[in-house]
C-alpha cells in the first residue's frame, strides 16, 4: 500500500504539473467569470422560483383563512336559524380550512424565512461576481508583468551562466582593435620609409653639388688658370689645406 500510495502521489503530482504549464491563466481568468456569471443567474432562477413559492404559499393561507371566516359565518348564521345541524356541518368545513390555513401558515412563514437567506446570499454572490470582474483585468495585467519580468530573468540568468556569447564578442572587439592597431602600425612604418627615401634623395642631391663643384675646381687646377688672388699668401695657404683634405 506505501508503494501505491507513492505511485499515486506521483501520478498526481505530474498530472497537476502539466495542467500548470497548459493552463493559460488569461483564459481561466476570462472562463471563470464566465462561470461566475452564469451560475449567478442559474442563482437569480433559483430565488426567482423560491420567492414564487413562497408567493403561492402565501395565497393559499389567505385563501383557506378567508374560507375558515366564511364557514364560520355561515355556522353563525346556521345557529342564528336555530339549525344545529347545518351549524354543525359548517363548523365542521370550517375546522377543516382553519386546518389547512394553519399548515400554509407554517409552510410560510418558512419558506418566507428561507428566501431572506437566499436574497442574502445572492447579494453576496453578485458582490463576489462583481468584484471579480473588476479584479479579472488587473489580473490579467499583473499576470501578464510577471511573465515578463520571469522572462527577462530567466534571459539574464541564462546569460550570466552561458558566457560564450559574451566571450565571443570581446574576443572579436580584442581582434578589431589589433588589427587597427597594425594598420596604425602599417601607416607609420611607410611614413617613415617614405621620409627616409626623401632624405635620402635631398642627400645625393647635396652630394651631387659637391662633386660637381669638386669636379670644377680640379678643372681648374689642371688647366693652368690661376686665379688672381692666387699670389696672395693667405690664399695659397687654403689651396694647401684643401689640397691636403682632398688627398
């Protein structure tokens, strides 16, 4: 008996599990006051109908209570006549009204008594009803909010434990980020290249007039010319020292 005892709570707990995940609370919210209110007028039909009861319980007393009177009056007459037997006969029929007068009293006064509690109970009913259809929409909206924020929760926990994303994403800003940086390292290495080659090239340049003025002197030299300041000694001493850088 544990066993099936177990199985059994099981059974029901699985059972109860999958109707909470089926169970669109939105619809039952709607479908409930449906039912509400649908068993509110099935309610409204019943007290309706207890209320005609009582109604007809009612003219039935007055009516045998009226006829008890009238049986009387016809004893009070009877004896009024001297008949004693016709006054017999109409007491007689007389009881028998103020008999069932009295029961009609009784059924009533009960049922009189029964359909105050159920007018009662149908003003709470139509409170609960109408209170539950003021309640129905911002149930809908409070259950609609905390789906929502179940949701994003659910997203920001199942980011934080899956970094993968994450990691994939400041992995390929890291590679953005070096490859600018070669290409800023690309940039200034043909800068600088390019700078070299330009002082390279005003270099033979400089180099190029130097010879060329070089080439002119030692033509000169070699032809004979003198200059004229050439018997100046101070002159002659340069020629030396030139001459002596050359060599």
């Amino acid at each position: 008996m544990g066993i099936l005892s177990r199985m059994k709570t099981i059974f029901k707990s699985e059972v109860n599990a999958a109707l909470d995940k089926a169970e669109d609370t939105e619809k039952m919210l709607n479908q409930t006051v449906l039912d509400m209110q649908e068993q509110l007028a099935k309610a409204k039909q019943q007290v309706a109908i207890a209320i005609a009861d009582e109604k007809r319980l009612e003219r039935s007393y007055l009516e045998n209570q009226q006829l008890t009177e009238q049986w009387m009056d016809k004893a009070k007459l009877a004896v009024q006549k001297g008949n004693d037997e016709l006054a017999k006969a109409a007491l007689e029929r007389k009881v028998e009204y103020e008999n069932l007068a009295n029961e009609y009293k009784k059924q009533w006064e009960a049922q009189k008594a029964s359909v105050e509690k159920l007018k009662v109970s149908l003003r709470d009913l139509e409170r609960k009803v109408d209170e539950a259809k003021r309640q129905k929409d911002l149930l809908i909206a409070r259950n609609k909010r905390a789906i929502a924020q179940k949701q994003i929760h659910q997203t920001m926990a199942g980011m934080a434990t899956n970094a993968g994303a994450f990691n994939t994403f400041e992995r390929m800003k890291r590679k953005v980020e070096e490859q600018e940086a070669r290409a800023e390292a690309a940039k200034e290495i043909a800068e600088e290249i390019g700078d070299a080659k330009l002082e390279k090239q005003f270099a033979e340049l400089g180099k190029s007039s130097i010879d060329d003025e070089l080439a002119k002197l030692k033509s000169q030299m070699t032809s004979g010319e003198s200059p004229k300041s050439e018997e100046d000694p101070e002159l002659a001493k340069l020629k030396e020292e030139i001459k002596g850088d050359l060599k």
